[in-house]
C-alpha cells in the first residue's frame, strides 16, 4: 500500500526546499521559468503548471518558488575566505573546461573569461571548482571560494593536444586526390576515409573521457543543498555522422549522465567558446582543385559544425540548462549562466503504478513535459528520468575512502598524482599498473619512543595511512578495486626527506573487459581522516583482435635512474631543465618490421620530432608483447611549463586502416625547488 503522498511532501520540504527526489512516492524536479527577455518570473501557483509524464497529465500537489541564498559577508581586505560548511554554499558551481577538443583560440578567449568572471563576478558564498577533462578530477578539483587559487588553477590549464576532428581545421592540398589519374584519386580518397575513421575513434575516446569526468563532478555535487550547475566549455560532443550513424556508447553515456543530473539537482550550461563560424574557405584554406570536391570540402565543414553541437545542446536541454553557441563573447554567456541559478520552481507529483517496473531491458526512461500557461512565459525543465529510485541511484557512503571519491569536501586535503599504464600479458589478460605520488605533509605524525637499546634518542615519527584504487566502467560502477594500510616510520633527515619526496606505490588492477574505464586512487590519513583522491580516465583497448596495439608509457628522469627517490619518477613526472628522460612501452600485435617516432609539445605547438626509426628490441615471451625505450635530452634552456610527449608506432606490414598506434604522455619542466608547491 503506498503512502499518502500529500502528508510527505512538508517533511521534505523541510528537510531541504531544493532537494530532487524520484521515490516510489514522489516525483520532485525543477523547472526555470522567464518572460521573453529571460528574466525569472516569481508569483506562479500549481495552477499555472502542467507537467505530462509519457504524454499523460499529472496532478501537480505543489509549485516552490525558490531564490538564492543570501549572500555571505565578504572576508576582511587582503584575507582568504574562511571554508564553507555546505549549509553555507550560496552557489555551487563546477567549471569544466573540454581540453581535449578546444582549439588554441578556444582555449586562450575560455581562459580569459574564466578570469573576469573570477575577478569580477564571483560573490562571497559561491563555491568553485576548475576542472580539466584530459586530467580526469585531479589536482585542480579543489571546491574553494579563494579567487586567488581559481585564478591559478585557471592559468594552469593549457593547450592538451590538437583535436583530431576539428570542422574547422584548415583544408590542405590533396594532389593525389585532386589528380587525373582515376586509380590514385580513388586511393587518395579510401586514405582520406581512412583517417577520418581513425580521427572518430580517437574523438569517441576523448567523449568517454569527458563524460566520465562530467559524471563524477555531478555525483560529487550531490550531496551539496540546492540546485547546482556545470558549466561546459566545449568545441565537439557529437552524437550522430552523416555517414556512419549515431554513436551509441556515447548517446547511452549521455543519457545516463543527464538522468544522474537530475537527481544529483546539477544543471548543465553548455558553452560552444568558437563564436559565430564562419562556414567559408578563409586564407589558411587550399582547397581542392576540383570545382566540384572544393564544393564538398565547403558543405562537410558546415555540416561537421552542426553534427559536433549536438551533443552540447541536448545535455543542457535535458538537464534545463541553456546551450550557448554562436556567440562571440562568451563571458557574456558564462555570467548569464551562473545568475540563471538564482531563482526557479520546484514541481511535485505522485508518479504512476509502473513508474519503477522493471522489464528484461531494464529501468524504463520516462519522458517529462512541462507547460506555463501564463502568456509569454517560457519554461526550461529536466526532460525525464530513469524508473529506479534515488536509493539506487545516488547511494549514500559511510565509509570515508569511498565518499571521497565523490565528495567535493572530503578529497583534497591530501595531495595525490596519479599515473596509470595499461599492459597485456598472454593467458592473465590485460591490466593497469598504477603509479601514485602522495605528498605525505598534511598526515598526523604522532612521536614514537626510540627503543632503550637504541644508539639514537631521538623519537621516531609515525603515521598510519589507507591507499585504495579503484576502477570504475563507463557507467561509474566499480569492476576492480585494492587497497591496503601502512604505517610511515621515520626521523631526522630521512623524515625531512620524506616530508619533501613524498612517497611512491604501484597499485595492479585487473581490466576484465576492453573499453573505456576511469581509474582512481583515494588516500585516507588514518589519524585525522583526510582524504585525498587522483583520478585518470583510460582506454582498454581490444588486444585479442590483432590490431597493432600501444602500452600506456613510462616516463621518468635520468636522476630517477640514480635515485629511486627522485622527483623525475613515473608517478610525479617532474623533470629539470637539462635532464634526460626515459621513454618506454610495450607493442602488441607488432609485425616484423616496426617503426617509431617521438614527439615533443609545449603548449600545443611541436617543439621537437625525431626522425622513424626501427624497433631493433627482441619480443617479450611472457607478453608477446615487443618493448620500446627511448630517451631524448632536455636543453639546459628549456622553459617551464607543461610538455606533452607523443609515442607513435608504425607496422608498414599491416593493413593501412591497422598500421599506426599512438600513445601520449605529459610532464612538468621546473626547478627542484618548486616541486611540490
């Protein structure tokens, strides 16, 4: 028998007048209502509503108005602000920046109004966190109301690569194509679909990642009261190719991501940073020769535009948010954005008796509708929902490893860098080995006697701490999991050098399955119960199938080689100017014959490339797999900053849509003494 629905709806009003709720019971969601300027319109009743579940009208019992939070007093001149209890948090609001598909251009105007929006536009009591999707949520998933820290993480976000599908990418001189000769034209354009097809897989790989990384953000914000939102800058999350079809693991990740949005009370505002796109040839164009495929380069470039945008739309559409495109000043955009998330509605009805059946196919999507019958009044809403209820969906943890790997408040007081290496072994499968660097300077030391028979007095220092991975499929269920306790024990200058080094592990999880997974390391001080989390999406690619195949890459310094200790290792990659540093992985399904290149970037732009080269090394017996070590010196000259090292390998032997594999790496160029700040 269920409950009565009227008599629960004041206690969970009480509880909190923002929370979402799907139960068995009730169905809460918000709804963002504006006249035709887009302004908020306060004063609307039940009556003015109607809500269709499926195309069939549902009984409203309540409509909300809800405002922001008051405001926060602002901190004394030239302090940082105190931390917020979440009680406290006036708006919440997590930055995600798509650096895996942002042009340089993208990239450098989304900095810059990141950091007017920071400087000029963030009030007391409005809680921020910069993310970076290549990243996963690492170092700079700090939820933090300090502008100082936001305009640093902001300035730390660089150019990660150059976006293999990029629409606008000027067109080049094609003479094979473009050539008489019908047999090379035809072999000019099966190669030209042949990267293209390649280009897709890598974008795919880069969309996994990036709604890994959304999804995480908004299970994190979760717990947080009130309504939230994420704002996403992004070039491309395509859903469909014109020729090829729609891109079914990337359209089910970005359903099931919508539906936790919803439920977590996250608001998606999509940010398209190109501007107005101009679809014609400009001067760093060639086009083709041929009258008729310069006609073609022309429509696929506009046609590539709209396929990439829309994805970004219906995330914002099915969570109520806005998609913003087309637009020149995006921060503009990126204001409207945050005050969009001062004032809303909060509906409620009792859902129907098969609302949460289950079929063979599983939970059942529910369509939601929304109409204001107020005259010139416009609704955004959420579009639907999953038929399970909140308990399954959004489970509550207690135990503290686990919550912080959700929680924006609980997985940053302990800094960890996070370094995963895929590998294969014939007959066990394949597998991550997981580099982690923890910086071991926020743990509880407690003093600890020296024994009587010991020479030196001195007390030793003692800390106990819990290390834990976990891996996590493209649905953000955890298939494989470690973890395990130690205890630090040092004194005197081996403690300073501890408290300075920090401490390295190598953590092995199983991968069952190719595909796409995310892998993280959560880190708990045992004393105080701090936590801190790193995280790094990966892709388990299909060894089985014969392609030629690329390990994750190694890369560590020359002073590793002689140190164990030192910062050039595989977990922290930090490298000094004038170091040499070490290159190595491991190639499946390798012929005979097998040829390599490295490349090096500074801030996107090629600053070195080797020549090919044969790999001369014998193969592995128990990998069948064929190892490649390469090393490339540093100038003494080398600026600071982040690099990106590249690792491409060729079988000239295998089928031309099977002959290249490509692994990337980055690191950090900088002096010792600045390491771990």
């Amino acid at each position: 028998m269920r409950r009565l629905v009227l008599l629960l709806i004041p206690v969970l009003f009480a509880q909190d007048p923002s929370a979402i709720r799907v139960n068995v019971n009730l169905i809460q969601f918000d709804a963002t209502v504006t006249d035709k300027k887009g302004r908020h319109l306060p004063g609307l009743t039940a009556a003015d509503f109607e809500v269709f579940q499926n195309g069939k009208r549902q009984k409203i019992s309540s409509a909300l108005w809800v405002v922001g939070r008051p405001l926060v007093p602002s901190p004394p001149p030239g302090t940082s602000p105190p931390p917020l209890r979440p009680q406290d948090v006036r708006r919440a609001i997590a930055i995600l920046i798509d650096d895996l598909s942002l042009s340089p251009s993208s990239l450098h105007y989304t900095r810059q109004a990141l950091r007017d929006f920071v400087a000029s536009s963030l009030e007391p009591g409005d809680l921020v966190a910069v993310y970076k999707t290549s990243a996963g949520l690492g170092i700079l998933q700090q939820f933090t109301t300090d502008k100082r820290l936001l305009l640093a993480n902001i300035d730390r976000i660089t150019l990660r690569t150059n976006n293999p599908t990029d629409p606008l990418a000027a067109f080049q001189p094609n003479a094979m194509e473009d050539s008489g000769d019908p047999g090379l034209a035809d072999l000019a354009l099966r190669m030209r679909l042949q990267e293209e097809q390649a280009n897709r897989s890598r974008q795919d790989i880069a969309t996994a990642g990036s709604l890994s990384t959304a999804r995480f953000i908004a299970q994190g914000l979760a717990e947080l009261p009130g309504r939230k939102s994420i704002v996403y800058f992004s070039e491309s999350l395509q859903l469909y190719d014109h020729e090829v079809g729609p891109r079914e693991r990337t359209i089910t990740a970005l359903r099931d991501l919508a539906d936790l949005a919803n439920r977590a009370a996250v608001v998606f505002y999509t940010i398209d940073p190109r501007g107005l796109v101009s679809f014609g040839f400009t001067a760093a164009d060639t086009p083709s020769s041929n009258t008729i495929r310069a006609n073609e380069q022309s429509q696929e470039r506009q046609t590539n535009v709209n396929l990439s945008k829309d994805g970004l739309s219906l995330l914002a559409e099915e969570t109520g948010g806005i998609f913003y495109h087309n637009r020149n000043d995006i921060g503009v955009a990126l204001k409207e954005a945050i005050l969009d998330q001062d004032g809303y509605y909060l509906l409620a009805f009792t859902p129907d008796d098969d609302t949460f059946q289950k079929s063979k196919a599983g939970p059942r999507y529910h369509q939601l509708k929304v109409r204001v019958t107020r005259p010139g009044a416009q609704v955004r809403y959420r579009h639907g929902f999953v038929g399970t209820s909140d308990a399954e969906r959004l489970p509550v943890q207690t135990n503290p490893v686990l919550a912080a790997l959700v929680s924006p408040f609980r997985a940053v007081d302990v800094p960890v860098k996070l370094t995963p290496m895929f590998l294969h072994v014939n007959g066990t499968g394949s597998f991550l080995r997981n580099f982690a660097h923890i910086d071991v300077r926020p743990f509880i030391y407690r003093d600890v006697p020296a024994a009587l028979s010991d020479p030196d007095p001195t007390p030793w220092k003692e800390a106990s701490l819990v290390i834990a991975a976990f891996l996590f499929d493209a649905n953000g269920v955890i298939v494989e999991r470690a973890s395990q306790g130690q205890t630090l024990r040092a004194r005197g200058d081996v403690f300073t050098r501890l408290l300075a080094r920090g401490i390295e592990q190598q953590i092995i999880l199983l991968a069952k399955k190719p595909g796409p997974y995310q892998v993280r390391v959560a880190v708990l001080d045992a004393a105080d119960k701090k936590t801190g989390t790193a995280s790094q999406f990966v892709e388990i690619p299909d060894v089985s199938k014969k392609r030629l195949v690329l390990s994750g890459l190694t890369l560590n310094g020359e002073d590793h080689n002689k140190d164990r200790t030192a910062f050039s290792s595989p977990a922290l990659r930090q490298m000094r100017p004038g170091e040499r540093f070490f290159i190595g992985a491991f190639v499946y399904n390798a012929g005979p014959d097998l040829l390599m290149q490295i490349s090096l970037y500074r801030d996107g732009k090629l600053v070195h490339r080797s020549k090919k080269e044969p790999v001369v090394l014998k193969t592995d017996p128990a990998s069948g797999a064929r190892p490649i070590e390469y090393s490339l010196p540093l100038s003494v000259k080398a600026a600071h900053g982040d690099y990106l090292v590249e690792l491409a390998v060729q079988d000239p032997a295998a089928p031309k849509q099977r002959q290249f594999a490509v692994r990337q790496i980055d690191f950090t160029v900088k002096e010792r003494r600045n390491l771990l700040q």
